[in-house]
C-alpha cells in the first residue's frame, strides 16, 4: 500500500507510513512535500529527488545520512529516507512552521541582541557538526529556519553540500566551487579541497554582518566579482555600516571574516561561548528597553546590480494560440501590463516576468495586483501568480529565491486563476479578496464576494501550513530588535 500525491507535473509514490498532503517548495533537483507520518500522527516533511545524475544522487544519500547521526536542537531533525517503489530517493525530516532568516530579514535588520542570539544557537549547532568532522558549506539566511518566526528557536537546514573533513571521496572536482557567493569563503571561492568548520564561521560571519548592517559584507555586479572581493578579503568594518553596536560584537564579526582560515576563531564552541559572553552583556539594555540607532542608507549612493534586495514579482503563463498569432497576442498583452505601469520581460514558453519600479513593497504588490484583474480580462485562461521575496538583478533580470518560488507557485494551477504567496498576501490592503484552494492563496477581486461557482474556497483566516511567513516592510530596511 503507497501513498499518493499527484499533479499535472508527476506523481509521487512512497511508503504507506506517509500521507502526501500537498507540494511546499520546489528546486532544481527536486520538491519537498508536507506529508502526515502515520505512525505518529505528525506533520512531516519529505524531500523527494528529481533529479538522477550520479553527483546529485550521492549528495542526496550523503545528506540522509549525514542528518541521520546529528541530534541538536538546532538541527533539523532526520525521520527516514530510503527509495520509493518507482526508485526515486526520498528524505522525511521534522516539518517546520515559520520563515527562514533571510524571509526575515526582507523587513529589516535585527537588533544586537537579537542578532547574538541567533549567532550563538547557529554555533552551537554547528559545533555539534564539526565535532563529527561535517563542515555544511552552505551557512547563509535562506538555510537558516526560525520556527514558529521566532528569533530565538532556530534550525539548521539543507546539508545538500555539506562534506566530511576526512572523506577522501569528493562530490565536487578540485577546483570548483560550493556554497554561494555572497556568504562563501575565500577557500570555497577558491575551490579549495581541504575546507574545514573556519569555513562555516566565515559564512555565518556574513550572515551576521548582513543582519546587522541591511547588506551584505561583499558585492559585486557578478557572482564572479563578488567571489574576487571575498577573496581579495575587502570586507567593509561594520561600525562604519551601523554605528552604536559593541565592540566586541564588531570585533568578533571582523574576526570572523578574517581571509585567512589561520586567523579566524578555530571553534565553533569556543566561537558560541563569546558571543554568549557578548548575549549577556546585552541583556541588561533590553530588559530596559534601550534601542539601537536606526540605520540610514546614506541617499544617491547606487549598490552593485548583484545587491539582493526585496522584490515583488509577477509571472504569467499564457494561454495556447496558433503560432501566427502569439506574437501579436503577447504585443496587445505587453500594451495592458505596461499601461499599467508595470514592467515587462519575456521568458519564452509563452511565459512573461511582470515588475513595477516602485519605492516599497505595498505599492509594487498593489499594482501587479491591479494588473493582474486588468491581464484577465484580456486573457481569462492565462495562469497568473505573485510573489514576494529576495532577487538579485543581473543582466535587467531578478535571479534567486524570488524566481525559484514563482515557478512552483504556478505549478499545478488552474487556468483563470491568480495565485499569490503569504508575503505578497500580507502586503495586500484588505478591499482585495484573497482566500485559499488547494492549500495556496487565490487572489478572487479587489473588494467583491465569493459566488457561487467559489463555493469550494475557504476564507483566508483558515489555518494553512506555509514554509515562510513574511510581513509587510518597505525596500529600505529599518532597525528592529526582534
């Protein structure tokens, strides 16, 4: 007996222990499900495998059975993982509630305070890694999970990429390079084979610089230029990004960042200690509620194109039409959406990537809402869906995050319909209609009911599992301490 989840795109078969309830997030490789593990009655999460390549399959099992001997808190918990009947790997891991770092940090920088806490339970974690000689390679905001949103219950995920110290079989050819750019090492950048956890500290060293400062410590108008300012070691001082933070706090930062492994702290442990040393010293101020200065972004100073910031999107996908008339109708679709202020860039596939160049996150959710229902009239078969979430813009295009989720919310979507995510949804003024199907958020009017034929649809104060959790907040970030 197997349990089934199904969709245009694939069915999926495994284990009659887990109930597939519905698709929660989609990558390159793969897709992770919410699922209900029927022998606990729990919710659980299964990541299941797309992809076959002899490097993907090996980081896959690696993954398993690197979870399967770490037992923290602050480490996603492994459940199982084996090979469904149609021989597809699977991975079940503890479902989580709430938002990643990074979806946090879309409205605003962290106090101090709460910054260190979140410092020392990563470290923690990690020392409980490294003392298995397991180095992530990946430490960055997205892979960074606050349950329940909240800053002091925090999980490490995604060990796709992490590696033994002392494994002498490699997944990567000498040479190349892991992780990501902007939260890399200099070793990993340089596609060093002998990484150990002062590569990990080096990461979370930018994450926190970023959670402090609103931007991260290197940039560049590239992936390749931002991986020549890491390695030419340029990071900025973070006192001149934030002023009023401690000393010690900036001081272990810029430790942290130090280019060479040799002169970073060596410990994850030692590391988690200090910045507890640093935890309660802050602790004090917050119970008497001091502030830290808000942060200003000096005017007129442009950012690199590779600077990730917030960014509403809209991707449409439409209808079939014969060949001799897709242009002209993507023409007269072009001439809607532009007249509504809005930005357009073809994808192909009969695919459109849909901006509005405006000051904050409302506004761009406001008009791509609006042109949204303008679109439809136009087009009523066209599948339409919104999203909010971090981008880097290269080349005119957003890359990242943003575009990883637009795609998966299309997915699986009723022709007619506009689907929205939690974080465009909260930016939404409420004369807009939103309510949920099929465990997604369905953008209905600007202000009309339900009829009859949305009988099926549930109000948008049910209760519906999300990964992330965002609220509204303007592009330019302000200081917040919780």
């Amino acid at each position: 007996m197997m349990g089934f989840v199904t969709s245009r795109a694939a069915a999926v078969c495994l284990p009659d222990r887990y109930l597939l309830r519905k698709q929660a997030g989609k990558g390159g490789m793969g897709a992770v499900y919410q699922a209900l593990d029927r022998r606990t009655r729990a919710l659980v999460a299964i990541k299941i495998l797309r992809s076959q390549g002899t490097v993907e399959l090996a980081r896959f099992d690696q993954e398993a059975r690197v979870l399967a001997e770490l037992s923290h808190p602050g480490i996603v918990r492994y459940l199982d993982h084996g090979v469904t009947a149609t021989g597809t790997p699977y991975l079940a891991m503890e479902w989580l509630e709430g938002e990643t770092l990074e979806d946090r940090l879309l409205r605003g920088t962290l106090g101090p305070f709460e910054a260190v806490r979140v410092a020392c339970l990563v470290l923690e974690a990690l020392a409980v890694a490294h003392a298995r000689h397991i180095v992530h390679r990946d430490i960055k905001p997205g892979n960074i999970f606050l349950v329940g949103r909240k800053l002091d219950n925090v999980r490490l995920i995604d060990f796709g990429i992490a590696r033994r110290v002392v494994e002498s079989k490699r997944l990567t050819r000498s040479g190349s390079t892991v992780g990501t750019p902007l939260y890399a090492s200099p070793e990993q950048a340089r596609g060093r084979a002998d990484l150990d956890g002062r590569a990990d500290i080096f990461s979370l060293g930018c994450v926190l610089f970023e959670a402090l400062a609103g931007e991260p410590p290197f940039s560049g108008d590239s992936p390749l230029e931002v991986m020549l300012s890491v390695c030419a070691g340029s990071a900025p001082a973070l006192s001149a990004k934030r002023t009023g933070l401690p000393k010690a706090l900036t001081s272990l930062v810029r430790a942290m960042l130090a280019p060479d492994p040799a002169q970073r702290p060596q410990s994850a442990a030692v590391l988690a200690g200090e910045f507890a040393e640093i935890l309660r010293g802050l602790e004090p101020a917050r119970q008497a509620g001091g502030q830290a200065e808000p942060l200003v972004h000096e005017a007129g100073g442009e950012r690199p194109a590779s600077y990730p910031s917030a960014l509403v999107a809209m991707l449409v996908a439409l209808s079939n039409v014969a060949k001799d008339e897709e242009r002209a109708r993507v023409a007269e679709v072009r001439r809607v959406l532009e007249h509504a202020g809005c930005d357009v860039d073809r994808l192909g596939d009969r695919r459109l990537l849909v901006t509005a160049d405006l000051a904050t996150l409302a506004e761009q959710a406001v008009r791509l809402a609006a042109a949204a229902f303008a679109l439809r009239e136009l087009e009523p078969a066209a599948r339409i869906a919104i999203a909010t979430g971090r981008a880097t813009v290269l080349e005119g295009l957003p890359t990242g995050p943003l575009m990883d989720r637009l795609p998966a919310l299309l997915e699986g979507q009723d022709a007619g319909t506009i689907r929205v995510d939690d974080a465009t949804r909260r930016l939404l003024p409420t004369r807009f209609v939103v309510v949920t199907a099929q465990g997604h958020y369905c953008l209905l009017a600007g202000g009309a009911t339900m009829d009859a034929n949305r009988r099926h649809l549930t109000p948008v104060g049910t209760p519906i599992a999300t990964p992330g959790q965002l609220s509204a907040r303007p592009r330019r970030p302000s200081v917040t301490d919780g």
